[in-house]
C-alpha cells in the first residue's frame, strides 16, 4: 500500500502499519512504517472501492483539512521517485530548520508536463504573514545536467506561484543546490536581471548544513578558448591527408563537405552537411561503416567515395525515404551548415568572412562547444545558438555561451589567438541570436526571457519548417537593452 496526503507520496510511510481507534467521538487513523508515523483526524469519506480510499482528514494544529489516500500498490515503486520523494521529506525538515518562522504551504516533487516544471525536483512555497518565497531543491542523486538545469525550474516556478497566489506578495525563489555544485548557476546568473529576487543554497546532508551561496564571490570564469592557428593547422594536416581519398581541396570541400576538430582532441572530422563520415587523427583516416562506427580506410578512397555517395543520396531536401536515419541525424549541424553556406539569410549585417563552427570554450566544469561565433561588419560580436527541435534549456545554454565570449573579448583572447584576424572588434556587448524553426521555440521561452538583463540584447530568429529546402527567415524579434 502507498500513502498519499493532498496528492504527494509519502515515501516513508511503504506498506505501513496502521491502527484506528475513536478519540473525543472521532475516529483516529495512525500510520506508521520504520521512522515515518502519521496521526490525522477522520472527517469523512470521500471515496472507498478495493483499489483506494480516499479520506478528508484534519492535521492536529492546522486549521485548514486536507485529503489522505490510501492506494493498493500492485507493481514495486519506482526507485528514482522514491528516492525523490524521501529527499522531499528530508528537504521539508531543512525548510523548516532554516527558516523556522515561515509556514511551508506546499512541497511536491510531481511533474507539472503542462508548465515544464519538472519532477526531478521538490518545489513549494513558504510564507510568514503575507510575504512568501517559492523554493526548488535538487536531490544529492540527480545529474550535474540536471542539476544545472534547476535555475530554470526555478524561474518557472517563481513566475506561475506569484501567477497562482494573487493574495501573497511572492517577494523571490530560494534554489537549494547539494554542496559544490553550483558553479554552473552561479556564472549563469551573471547573465540574468540585477533585480531577479533568487537567493541561492548549497547543502550537505552529512554534515547537516546549508550555507547562502553570493554568485559574486563563486569565483572569475576559468574559460579558455582552442588557438585559431592550432584548428587551422590540424585542418590543413587532414586536407593534404584527405586527397588520396578524394578530400582535399577547397573544390572538394564545397556542396556541404566540411572538415571540423573535434573539441579535446586533435582528431578532425569530416562531414556531409553536418553528418561525420571519416575522420583522420595522427595520420590515420577512418570511414564510418553502415553501423556508424569508424573502421580504418586503408588505402581504398573507393570506401570513402561510397560513403559520400550514400550521403548525396540519402541527405538531401527531397530524399526517397525521408525516414531514413542518415536523414534524420544531427539535423542542427545540417542546419548549422546551411547556416554557414549563407550567413546572410539570419542576418545581412553578419561579416561572411568570420563566422565559425563548433567554437571550442573548455571551462571548469565541461567542454563547451558554441554552434556558431561570428560578427558584424562593424566588427560587432555575435553568439548564434541553433536548435531544431523545442529544448527549455535553449535560453541558458546560449547565455552561457554569451557569457564566455563576453568574458574572452574583455580579455583581449580573442585577436590573440588569432579568431577575427583583419577586424577590428568593436567595444560592445555581443549579440545573442536564438535561431529555430518558428513553431520550436519552447512556449516558456518568452517567460525566461523576462529574467534575462537587460544588457542582454537577444534577437530570435524564426525560421520555415521545411529549412532543409532552403533557409528563409519567417519572423524575427528583437530585445534590445
């Protein structure tokens, strides 16, 4: 049997063992299971089959009734829920210990799919009197992925409690992050409004404490950028490597071939509109086989030649099986290079000489790869980030990559190490472009946006559904700051 009180599960309370006696001419339930105990007050039954119960009940101390249900359980519980669901209880004490004078209206790890509001985390509300603050916190368990990705949570659920609660005064979101893990937040949030009221925790269950992160004091961005020269030197070595099998040349690496380093490596990678085919490291060309693994090319262009055959006819706008998986894969670095073919079609102020691909900027925590990195010809900075398909983390990805070129241009990186040779970068904020098809940007895109500072300046660039016949802008929208 499972216990569930106004909706959330009650993961401490699995199989209990329970008791009912009468008390002042009510009838009591107590419900107990290892160091998990619930005592309520039976008000009346709302619905009774063999499958569930469903009680209205009264919590000793509390004025306002709530629901209890109990519901036979046929199949194990999900581990990761229960999981979730114990942090939910041990993050309501936490709650409770930090801010003792504040109530703790709600706490629930269930997903709300509707408002993305996800249920990898426990969200709620507490309040003292009229003022209240929306809370989001992240189990030890989850991902550093998914941990990063909580500041969105977060803003999302500021935004619909202040929504949902006309009659308190939200004032903010408090974010609770397990210890050492809030870099990532941290220097995203340098990107977001001054006035953003988000209050920020790292907690430790072992040592039982919590402490109040400032993301001024989390340290600079340890970001470095890959030399130009070292990307173009590996380039020229797989060119001069790549004409026995066909490769060489800027002839040949027209009509949607492209060689690209791989980040972290010294590997480069050559692709048919996007798509990796082969690719040479230390002298040694390998071809992808019909499973996609690279196999050795030996001395046999005839191996790689096939492949870019299979590829012409396969990847292309109108290919005899639209289902077909060299169809359908890396559709964003397809359009990444249907992108670079023509910068110009997302904005006629792009300088086509310096628009790059696949921009490596190693940080603290990962290898980041920025989609495209060009600029204006007034020497204008533009960060473009590409997506074909709706992702909530559109937003957050792209300002971090804002942040990173932001920070190297302020360094002088840039022209050192050899990126814009023959433009003068202009002194000015770069330019954040979010580029997708028209119906696949997220809907909550618009309310993240909200947040973003206003120094920010984010232009959003719609694009036609059917791109893979040719690219054309059907709206864009400007945030200027």
């Amino acid at each position: 049997m499972e216990v569930r009180e106004d909706g959330e599960l009650l993961a401490g309370l699995v199989n209990p063992e329970h008791e009912l006696r009468e008390q002042g001419g009510r009838l009591v339930l107590s419900l107990w299971s290892g160091d998990a105990t619930l005592v309520r007050r039976i008000e009346a039954v709302i619905e009774q089959s063999d499958e569930r119960i469903e009680l209205a009940v009264q919590k000793f101390g509390k004025a306002r009734p709530g629901r209890l249900e109990l519901r036979a359980r046929e199949a194990p519980l999900d581990p990761g829920r229960l999981t979730r669901e114990q942090f939910r209880a041990r993050f309501r004490e936490l709650l409770a210990g930090r801010f003792p004078d504040e109530d703790i209206l709600s706490l629930t790890t269930a997903p709300d799919l509707k408002r993305s509001l996800s249920g990898n985390y426990a969200r709620g509300l507490q309040a003292r009197g009229r003022e209240a603050r929306a809370v989001v916190g992240v189990p030890p368990t989850e991902s550093a992925a998914s941990t990063d990705a909580a500041l969105v949570c977060a803003l999302l659920w500021l935004d619909w409690t202040r929504e949902r609660n006309p009659k308190k005064h939200v004032a903010g979101v408090r974010l609770f992050l397990p210890e050492g893990r809030s870099a990532v937040t941290c220097h995203r949030l340098q990107a977001l409004s001054r006035d953003l009221p988000l209050e920020l925790y790292e907690f430790d269950w072992a040592r039982e404490s919590v402490r109040q992160v400032d993301p001024r004091d989390a340290g600079n961005l340890d970001s470095h950028l890959v030399p130009r020269r070292e990307i173009e030197r590996l380039q020229a070595e797989a060119a001069r490597a790549g004409e026995a099998f066909g490769l060489g040349g800027s002839e040949s690496l027209a009509g949607g071939l492209a060689a690209v380093v791989v980040p972290g490596t010294r590997a480069v990678s050559w692709r048919f509109r996007g798509l990796e085919f082969a690719r040479y490291e230390a002298g040694l060309m390998r071809v992808a086989d019909d499973t996609g693994n690279l196999v050795p090319a030996g001395a046999q262009p005839v191996l790689v030649s096939a492949r870019i055959e299979e590829l012409r006819r396969f990847r292309q706008p109108e290919p005899p099986d639209a289902r077909h998986p060299l169809y359908r894969a890396q559709a964003e670095r397809w359009l990444e290079s249907m992108i670079l073919e023509d910068p110009g079609r997302i904005e006629p102020r792009l300088d086509p000489r310096f628009v790059y691909s696949q921009v490596p900027a190693f940080s603290f925590t990962d290898r980041a790869v920025l989609d495209l990195l060009g600029a204006t010809r007034d020497g204008r900075l533009v960060v473009l980030e590409l997506k074909v398909d709706e992702d909530l983390q559109l937003l957050p990805q792209a300002l971090d990559y804002w942040l990173r070129v932001r920070w190297h241009r302020e360094q002088g990186d840039l022209e050192s190490l050899g990126y814009f040779r023959g433009l003068p970068l202009a002194d000015r904020l770069p330019l954040l472009y979010l580029v997708a098809p028209g119906l696949r940007f997220h809907p909550a895109t618009e309310t993240l946006l909200r947040f973003v500072s206003r120094e920010v300046e984010v232009v959003r660039v719609g694009l036609n559904e059917n791109w893979r016949q040719g690219v054309r802008v059907i709206f864009r929208q400007e945030r200027r700051g």
